[in-house]
C-alpha cells in the first residue's frame, strides 16, 4: 500500500492549524477564522422577571406531570379493563389503554419538556471550547509499548519454544468442535422428509372447514375447495401443523376441455383437480383464484399459477410449477388420493434435484 | 497519593452526606478522575446530532418494556384452547405463545399498553438508527478516528433488524408466522447447507415445536445482550473521540465548541429521554399496532392478503418480490437462485455499507484525523451514493409492498412488479447523477456567494439608466464557514517509466484508486473553492456587481 500513498504536500493543510484564535478581521486573510463570536445574552439573562416567567413554566410542566401521573394510577383503579370508548377519530378503542397511554405519555413528556425549556432558558448557555488531542500515541508511548510486547513475549518464550506454541494453538483450535458437536441434536436431519407428505393410495380427501370426506358433487365449478387428508385431526395432535404445512391441497373443477396439460387431465377426476397449497416459492399457502382464467395467486409475493396448464408459473418469483395430486373415487364415491404427492411440495431446496 | 487522613484540604466530619459518599466511592472506584474528564465534558449542539440520541432512548425503551413482557409471556407452542375473554377466539386452539399475548393484551391492565410501547419503540429504534447512520454518513462523520464507531453502529443495526424480526414473530400469529416460513423457504434456497440450518433451527421440519422458544431465548437475552455491549461501546467511543462539529468561527479540527454535559446536556439529554418515551407512550395511546387478536393464530395452511413485515424488512421483502424465480436443477440437486440471490443481495448491501469508510479512506489516502463535519454538498460523489443507496432502497419498499400499491391506487400487480425490475437498475443511476449536479450547483452558489456577496433584495438603478441588484458582501465568519472545507486533488498514478527508461508495473489495484479518486475529486466532480487572491482581486479592483 505504501507505494499508493498520497505525499503530504497534496494534501491540504492541516484543518485548523493554519488559523489559531484570530479576533480581529484579518485584512491579509479574510477567509481566517475570526474566532468564536461574542456570547449574545438571552432575556433570561437580562431580565429577572423573564427569568422568573421560566421558572414558573419549567415549574408547570414538573406539576402537570405528577397530576398525570396520579390520572395514571386513577386509570388503572377505576377503568374496567374491557371498557370500550369512541374517540373521534380514533374509533372504539379500549378506554384502560388510551387513558393509561395518554396519561404515562403526558408525565414522561412534561418531565422532559420541563427539563429542556430549564436547560434552554435558564442555564448559561455561553459557549466554551474543550481541545482535541490526538487519538493515537506519541512516538514515545508507541516505542515503549512495543518493547514491552516485545519483552513481554521474550520471557513467554514463545517463540523459542514452538511446541509449546504449535500444541497450544492445536489445543485452542480443536476446543470449540465440543461445542460444535453439542449442536447436532437441535433438530433431526432432513433425510427424505420433505419429500413425502400425509397423502397416501386410498386417503380420503377431507374438506379443511366442515371435516367432511368430498364427493365429486361437492366441488362445483368456479370454487376453490380447502382439503386435507383423511385422519388428520388438529385437536390433541401435536404433528397437526407440521402435517397441514405438507399436506394442504386446493381443489378446483374445471371443464376437461379446457385442460391444456395432458398430465393433469389424466390425473383429474372428472375436471377436478387437486393442487398442494403451499406455494414453491417461499411456502406461502396461496388462498386467491380467479375463475374466468383458472389462475391462483400467492398473496405473500404474487407468484401466479395457472390450474388449467399444469400450475406453471405466469407471473411473480415462484420457480416451479405447484405440485399435483392424483386423485380418484373409492368404492364409495368418495375423493380419494391414488398416491403421494410426486415431488416434495412447498419452497425448493438444495437436494431436491 | 496521600490518604484522607492526612489530607488537610478535607476535613471529613463537616462535608455534606453527598460529598462524604463522592468521596468514599472515589477512595474505591476512583470516580473523581472520570469525572474531571467527563462532568464539564462539551458536546456541540446541532439538531442533527440528537437522532442517535433517539436510538439510544428508544433502546432503553425497549428493555425496559421487554422485561415487563417477559413476566407474562410464555414462550411455549403447545397447543391450548382459548378461554380467555376475547370472545371471537373463545374455543379456539392455540400455542400457549398466543394464548399469553392475547392474556397480555385483554385482562393485564396497562399489558397492551406496554406490548405497543414495546413495538413502536421498536419501529423508532431502527428508524431512529437509519436517519442517524444518514447524517453519519452524508456529513462525512464515520471518517478516522470513527470507523470502528461507525462499525459498532452499523451492527446495532442489523442485529436491531433481526431483534425486530424475532420479537414480532414470537406471538406466533397468522401473520408473524407466514414472516417465518418465508425465513423458511429462505433458508432451504442456501445451497448445500440450507436443508440442514432449516432442520437445526426449527428442530425438525416446519413449523415444528421449538421454534418459538428459540427465538425467545435469541431475542431477550442473545442478541439483546450483544447489542447492550456494542451501545456502550458506542458511547464509550463517542465521549473518547469527543464530537464531531460543524466548521464555523471558532471550530477548528482541534477543539470541540458547545455546552457542558454539567449541567445542559445533562438536562437537555436527560429530559430528551423522558420527551421520547412520552411520545412513544402517546402514540402507543392513540395508534393500535399488531393487533395479534384480529389476526389470529398461526396455520401454516392459512395466510391473509395484504401480509406485510414490519418497515425495516421491506427491502428484504421488495427483493424476493421482484426476483424473478430463477431455478437451475443439475446433478439431483437444485440452485434456487430466485430466492438466494435476494438473500446474497441483501448480505452484499449490508457488507457495502459496513466497509464504505474503508473505502473512501483508501481512496483519498487521508490518513488524519477528521473532526469537523462536511457538508453533504461540499463530498458530491460520497452525497450521491448516499442518494442512490436510498432511492433504491425506496425501490424496494415500493417492490415490498406491491400488492397494497396495487390494492389502494388500482394498479396491475404485473406493472408494479415490472416497474420495479427495471427502477432496480435505472432508479439509483439517475439519483446518482441528479444529486451530484445539484451538490456541485450549490457549490457554485456557495462560490459564487464568497465572491460576490448575497443577494440583498435592493435594486438600484445607475446614472445611465441600467438597473443592478446590490450584493453585499459576507462577514468574515460566513467567509470562513463557506470555504473552511478541504479539496482533495486526485491522485495519479505517477510516471510509469523510471529514469533509467525501465517500464514500472502498474498494479491494478493502483489504476483504480486513481480512477475511484478521479470520479471523487477530478475535474467536473468537485467546483474549486475561491481563493483569498480571488475574493481580493474581485473586492478590490471592479467592486461589486
């Protein structure tokens, strides 16, 4: 770097030493520095009854604080904590938090408006000037430290004994593997985990709000149906959200002509085809379809997917099409999965391949 | 060292009680020396020097509410059934992390008002650190002495971003928990290792049982504890190097003009620490934020419109919007490069702004000391990448929050989205060079003000007819404000050919420098300051016009 550095004489002279304290305007210099200007006196200053005007406002504020603090405490005892009030144009609002808010507001305000307007009217406001010293060491300083190093590191012996040194620094760098170890049971390893869900030949399909298995009649055109896998029950199941995070499928029914991609059709039932939820992108569940175009769109980031061609992508960031799920009837007429979902659903990772 | 005892100044039995305290501490934490360099320390007073101090207030802020949230939350996801008194939820199965906001909320009296003190407080901490690590920088502050300083400060405010993320997360409702498993999918784009972190961080798969607790054990004690440690050593830093000021009468590089810490900082500060908390308290008042009740608990199969994180991760959200999704699969395995390049970008912004003073140091080679401020006109190509860096960070608060764009000014999603791809690019560019050609045209007011004095309003009409306005002429402390800045030259690359005709090497490193310096101070990029032999000759021997 040395090789890079600017010489001294390009640079420009040193800020400040060039002008000292110059009162007087300088006739050889009028950029000079004219030094600090004279203290100009406030009213305050001057006039003891503005002075006493200020005293008594600096007063004021300290006492509206304690009157706030004390409409604090009163709140908190006589407010009903689920007592609504309407305040324009706030609407209904819980009266305990606006009352205690306002109040704690005005205490902490007034203390420090109180302090501020003192401060600003009251205390001498003349200015005075501290000197800088450099930051970094003289000559001196810097020699006798580095021979202290220097000494320090001698009598250490450190470099005259470097098995000491090698196995002390082997020692130092293998110590915080333990730690590294200790790591390993935060969470279990993803082995093929993301790759399979709850969906299984013969799950029924379920729709997400009434609990109900569906039947082809239940899916009509131009709605979107929430599923889920038959057996998956949310209360008392602990791998309920992480089951749903998987396993969450979205049906639609479409005209079969109006099925682009070859694929789908066959995995169709009748027009009704099954789609996971969970958007490729980032995982967001995608909750918004337009009927007229069969598009659905993820309100998190508005990737677009079109149902009736394979749920590529249209629009937005998602990088894949949305996995589907072949379905089917059983002997009842039920919905039925014929199997899992082929590819892992939700955001891609690196083993995804 | 002489002891109390034999010290005849003291005499121990008639000194006041605060007096005899003072001394007994300084016979054991020896507080008479800090205070002889501290008590009467002087700080400079501009209005822009107390943003930092809106960071700091609203940092004790945020502890001191936080521990009161800390008595009631449960930071556990087991599954419980609400029973609480909102009725709309009654029934409802939850994780005993909503189920405790919601009892913070609704039968704690005054626990709503501390949950929203605690969350504006919040939003005005990584607001407050934003605008003051702008007047950092656009003022030239973060030069030598104060890299480290501006080190300290820049990780406060990623740590404050991540703090941020996991406090609103920890409610575990609908909303914060579509912010995780976007963290999620985030984290599964890294490639090789991603699966893996996913795994480890969530105990298995998403959403999983552990994550709640984790985060609350990485927001209350992990990263507050660190960011505790940098504030102080922010401080400490901030006393060491005593303040920066801005040029004018009087202030030179090697004095600190202003008022002492005895008495008016200690009230103006001390009573700007109660003004902020008091407004923060009113706003928490009047102005409902993240009303988890309304919102809901956490489905990973349900999500609302309109999701948005809070402000300080817009840039993060506008990126990942306007990404398109890029995907490379190869060999089994799959590059997702629509989402890892966001998260790469957002890293490699970050790392920008944490070296930037390393930078402009290396280029001008300045190796002294700055402690007077300059003004953002007076560095043109610094104030410009200022500029830039926020209007693209505009960008993608606009890219972030395109669906509410289009929801409230009926506007095509597409369009939006399209519009920010492209401002992505051409936005910052044109910021660059609009900012630049106005800081050197208030150069040339500045120049042209030395020179020829103000404007004075006064029209005069001479003998012959012509009409001139009359300037007047600046007194000596305006002249020394306006060209008390430093020009830097540029620097060359010297002769390449030695005298014995031998050819030097040019390192690469060497022509950018001097092309870097080029751009900062070369010709066209900065407009010379008038010297006292223009002023003269103008003032002197045509007189005014």
């Amino acid at each position: 770097m040395s090789s890079q550095d600017i010489p001294e004489e390009k640079l420009p002279a040193e800020p400040g030493a060039a002008h000292g304290a110059v009162r007087a305007a300088d006739e050889e210099n009028p950029f000079a520095d004219p030094g600090l200007p004279p203290h100009e006196h406030r009213i305050q200053d001057i006039d003891e009854r503005a002075a006493k005007r200020s005293e008594r406002t600096v007063a004021l504020l300290f006492t509206v604080s304690m009157l706030a603090t004390l409409g604090f405490i009163a709140s908190y005892v006589w407010i009903p904590n689920d007592k609504s009030v309407y305040i324009f144009p706030l609407g209904h609002i819980s009266a305990m938090n606006f009352a205690l808010g306002l109040t704690l507001g005005v205490a902490l305000f007034c203390i420090g408006a109180g302090a501020v307007h003192w401060a600003r009217t009251l205390m001498s406001d003349a200015e005075l000037a501290d000197e800088r010293h450099p930051i970094e060491a003289s000559p001196e300083v810097r020699a006798k430290v580095h021979a202290d190093f220097k000494q320090g590191a001698k009598e250490s012996a450190i470099g005259r004994r470097p098995l000491i040194r090698n196995t002390l620094l082997g020692a130092l760098t293998l110590v915080p593997f333990s730690g590294l170890f200790l790591l390993r049971d935060l969470g279990s390893l993803p082995h093929e985990k993301l790759r399979h869900t709850m969906w299984a030949k013969g799950k029924r399909l379920v729709n997400m709000n009434t609990n109900q298995p569906l039947r082809p009649e239940d899916i009509t055109t131009g709605s979107l149906t929430f599923a889920k896998p038959d057996g998956l029950e949310e209360e008392g199941n602990e791998e309920y959200q992480t089951e749903i995070a998987k396993a969450a499928l979205m049906i639609v029914r479409l005209q079969p002509d109006n099925i682009k991609d070859k694929r789908e059709l066959e995995w169709s039932h009748q027009g009704i085809v099954a789609y996971s939820k969970i958007c490729t992108h980032v995982g967001c569940p995608i909750s918004l379809y337009e009927q007229q175009t069969h598009h659905v769109l993820c309100p998190c980031h508005q990737s677009t997917f079109d149902l009736s061609d394979g749920a590529r992508v249209i629009f937005g960031p998602a990088g894949h099409a949305l996995p589907q799920l072949r379905i089917g009837v059983d002997s009842e007429g039920y919905l039925q999965a014929l199997g899992d979902f082929e590819e892992p659903v939700g955001p891609a990772f690196w083993e995804r391949g | 060292m002489s002891t109390t005892a034999s010290n005849p100044t003291r005499s121990r039995g008639k000194a006041p009680a605060g007096e005899k305290l003072a001394d007994w501490a300084d016979g054991r934490l020896g507080i008479y020396s800090l205070a002889k360099a501290n008590m009467r320390k002087i700080f400079p007073d501009h209005w822009s020097f107390m943003l930092g101090e809106v960071c700091l207030y609203s940092f004790l802020i945020i502890i001191l509410t936080g521990v009161y949230l800390t008595l009631f939350f449960h930071p556990s996801m087991n599954e419980v059934v609400y029973h609480g008194s909102y009725v709309p939820l009654q029934g409802q199965l939850m994780s005993e992390a909503f189920n405790s906001t919601l009892h913070i909320s609704f039968e704690v009296r005054g626990g709503l008002l501390i949950r929203q003190i605690h969350h504006w407080a919040a939003l005005v901490f990584l607001a407050g650190m934003f605008v003051h690590m702008m007047r950092v920088f656009f003022t030239g502050a973060f030069r030598k002495p104060r890299e480290v300083n501006w080190l300290f400060g820049f990780l406060l405010f990623v740590l404050g971003m991540f703090t941020g993320f996991t406090g609103y997360s920890l409610p575990d409702d609908l909303l914060s928990g579509t912010g995780v498993r976007f963290m999620e999918g985030a984290i599964l784009s890294v490639p090789i290792i991603g699966t893996y972190i996913s795994f480890f961080l969530f105990g298995g798969e998403f959403p999983g049982h552990d994550f709640v607790a984790r985060f609350y054990s990485i927001h209350i004690l992990l990263l507050p504890g660190i960011m505790l440690g940098l504030v102080v050593g922010h401080l400490i830093l901030v006393f060491y190097h005593k303040h920066t000021q801005f040029a004018g009468p009087g202030k030179t590089n090697n004095n600190v003009v202003g008022m002492p810490l005895l008495p008016v900082y200690m009230a103006k500060a001390g009573g700007f620490f109660f003004l902020v908390f008091g407004a923060i308290a009113a706003i928490a008042a009047i102005a409902q934020i993240n009303p988890i009740w309304a919102i809901g608990p956490y489905r990973p199969d349900q999500v609302s419109t309109g999701a948005q994180p809070d402000w300080y991760m817009g840039m993060a959200e506008g990126l990942i919007r306007a990404m398109p999704g890029w995907e490379i699969n190869f060999w089994g395995h799959t590059l997702v490069l629509g989402v890892f390049i966001p998260l790469v970008l957002f890293g490699v912004v970050l790392i920008a702004i944490a070296l930037y003073p390393f930078i402009e140091a290396w280029v001008t080679g300045d190796k002294r000391e700055h402690h007077i401020l300059d003004r953002p006109r007076n560095a043109p190509t610094r104030t410009a990448f200022g500029a830039a860096w926020i209007a693209w960070y505009f960008v993608l608060l606009v890219g972030g929050g395109n669906d509410l764009w289009a929801t409230h000014f009926h506007l095509s999603i597409n369009a939006i989205t399209w519009f920010v791809r492209i401002a992505f690019f051409v936005v910052p560019v044109l910021t660059f060079i609009v900012t630049k050609r106005i800081c050197l045209s208030l150069q040339r007011r500045d120049r042209d003000k030395v020179l020829h004095g103000r404007e004075s309003g006064i029209i005069k009409r001479l003998p012959h007819g012509e009409f001139i306005e009359v300037h007047e002429p600046l007194s000596q402390e305006q002249l020394y404000t306006l060209t008390a800045h430093h020009q830097y030259e540029p620097v060359e690359i010297g002769p390449t050919v030695d005298e014995n005709g031998v050819e030097r090497k040019v390192k690469g490193t060497e022509k950018l420098r001097a092309k870097l310096s080029r751009a900062y101070y070369g010709e066209g990029n900065q407009i010379a300051k008038p010297t006292v032999e223009e002023y003269k000759e103008i003032t002197s021997g045509h007189g005014h016009h």
